[in-house]
C-alpha cells in the first residue's frame, strides 16, 4: 500500500521547520491539516507559515476559505484526500501537517460520509447550552451516544453539540456512522514531535510575544471593522483572536490580553497532547533546545524508508 508521512505534535513545536525541511529533502509538497490556517485573514493569530517561510513549496489548505464559511472535518477528510491522490499520481510523497486532531483522523482513518446538518437543532442546542451549560448537553449525549461521550468531555462542547445534531437530524449515533469509514487505498507512517513541558511551554510563551510584535491587534481590529467577532463566527473562536476581542470588548486589559493567550496557549497544547497520545500509531520524535529540523527530517526519513 501507498504511505504518506504525517507529522503532528503541539502548537509551537516545530511542525512547519520539519515539514518544510522533508519537502525540500524528498522534492515533494505539504498538505496543511489545521483547523485555523486553513482560514484567509488572520496569518498572525493561526502562525501561519509565509510565503517567505514556505520556501518556494507547494502547500495545501493554507487561507483558502472565507471566515463567514462553515468548513468541517468531514468536508476536509474528503478534500484531503483528494489532494494526496494527487500528488502520489505525480510520483511524490506527500507530507501532512498538522496539529488539529480531527482533520488528521478524517484523512487518515476517514470520517462519516452522511452529510447531516441541521441548522435548526444546532441552534437550539447551543441556546440549551447557553441556559443550562455544557454538563446538560454532555449528559444528553452520555444518555443517547455514550461511546461517543466517552472519547469526549463537557469543555469539547462542538463536538458535543456536533454528536446530538447527528443523533436528532438522522436517529443515528455518531460513534456507529464513524465506524463505516471509506478506507483509502493509501495510510500515513505518523510521526510526532514531544519534548519536555517547561520548554515547550516557553517556545509558546515567545511565539505570543512575536504575534504581538508582528500586528496581531491590528489583524484583529481589520476583523472587527469588516464586522466579524468571534461570538458570531465560529472561525475567529480560536486562541489568539477571542482574547483580542475580549480586549476590545472591555473585559480585558493589555497586558491581561496577552497573559489569556499565553495561557490559553499552553492549555491548547495539553489538550492536543492528550489527543496524540492516545494514539499508538505515531512515532514519537524527542526534541529539545539542540534539535535542528535538518536532523529530525533525516530521521524521520529513516524511519519512513523501514515501514514502506
């Protein structure tokens, strides 16, 4: 079978210099699994790689949908995987980035392909959300899905709300539709970056002070004037532009702005951590302060040449 390398790992933990490094060493082409930078309009907040950064090398899924479009997992997993048949038909390895589990495991492993959406129940569901909180729902779904219930928690409440619009727009569980997943006819040998807290956490810490220095607040404030807020667009709901906009909102001070989304930050990377490692199939790669991405390629080269 035809394997494609997959890297993921925390937010800040070098993805992008790896990735980049093995496009350039294998001659091949990046396909961006992230939730965020797939987004036009908000570079800073997402840390999505520029042009400069890119060096010349083809990336896919960076700012291609407009913030005010709803873009799914489902829709990515399928979109996806269209674009790594293509560039195994060009003869090449394809390498997948990303942090944003969901993304990876609909390309990798597949996602439902029943299209159900129901605009109606969502609201209504997110209005029981607002009146009685996200242990109501998450009890709901405990009652109607609860092997579904059991891969998630209260505080991952799209994923909740996600699960119950399924279950009341089709009278199917979630957790039954994933399990008849299309196969590929292609798997990802993954790989995953990890190295110790305390030093991810102050890489986390130093990103955030260059997003700020770079215009993160401007970046934001264009947002705000064309009308967009992350409580009206779920696309702008992500650490780095919500804190802003608290900011602007009042709630916020400057400086309490900036400690929120370092904060934030470091929670963001737990929560992905726990994602990953529940995971057996990554191979894990231990970075520090003398890790150089020329040498994490190199290993990941070798260790992709063994399982091919």
């Amino acid at each position: 079978m035809r394997k494609y390398i997959a890297i993921t790992g925390p937010t800040a933990s070098g993805k992008t210099s790896l990735a980049i490094e093995l496009a350039k060493v294998l001659e091949t082409e990046i396909v961006s699994a992230d939730s965020r930078q797939i987004y036009k309009n908000i570079p800073i907040a997402t840390a999505t790689p520029s042009l400069k950064e890119r060096q010349g090398i083809k990336h896919y899924f960076l700012e291609e949908i407009e913030l005010d479009r709803l873009y799914n997992a489902g829709e990515y997993g399928r979109d996806a995987r269209k674009i790594v048949e293509n560039i195994f038909d060009k003869g090449k390895v394809p390498v997948v980035i990303g942090g944003s589990g969901l993304y990876l495991q609909a390309l990798i492993d597949g996602f439902f392909e029943q299209d159900v959406k129901d605009r109606e129940i969502r609201k209504k569901l997110n209005e029981e959300m607002a009146e009685h909180g996200k242990e109501y729902l998450f009890d709901k779904l405990k009652q109607v899905d609860p092997e579904s219930a059991e891969k998630m928690a209260p505080h991952y409440f799209r994923r909740v709300i996600r699960a119950l619009e399924v279950y009341y727009a089709s009278g199917k569980k979630i957790s039954e539709l994933q399990k008849n997943n299309l196969k590929a006819d292609f798997e990802a040998v993954q790989f995953g970056i990890m190295m110790d807290r305390e030093y991810l956490y102050e890489r986390i810490n130093k990103r955030v002070d260059m997003m700020i220095e770079e215009g993160l607040v401007k970046e934001a404030e264009a947002l705000k004037e064309k009308g967009f807020h992350p409580k009206t667009h779920n696309s702008l709901n992500t650490v780095g532009i919500k804190e802003v906009f608290m900011y602007f909102d009042g709630e916020y001070t400057y400086d309490e702005m900036i400690f929120h989304i370092k904060q934030n930050s470091r929670r963001f990377a737990k929560r992905q951590m726990t994602w990953f490692r529940r995971d057996e199939r990554i191979n894990w790669l231990e970075a520090d302060e003398n890790t150089d991405a020329f040498g994490l390629a190199n290993r990941v080269i070798e260790i992709f040449t063994s399982k091919k």
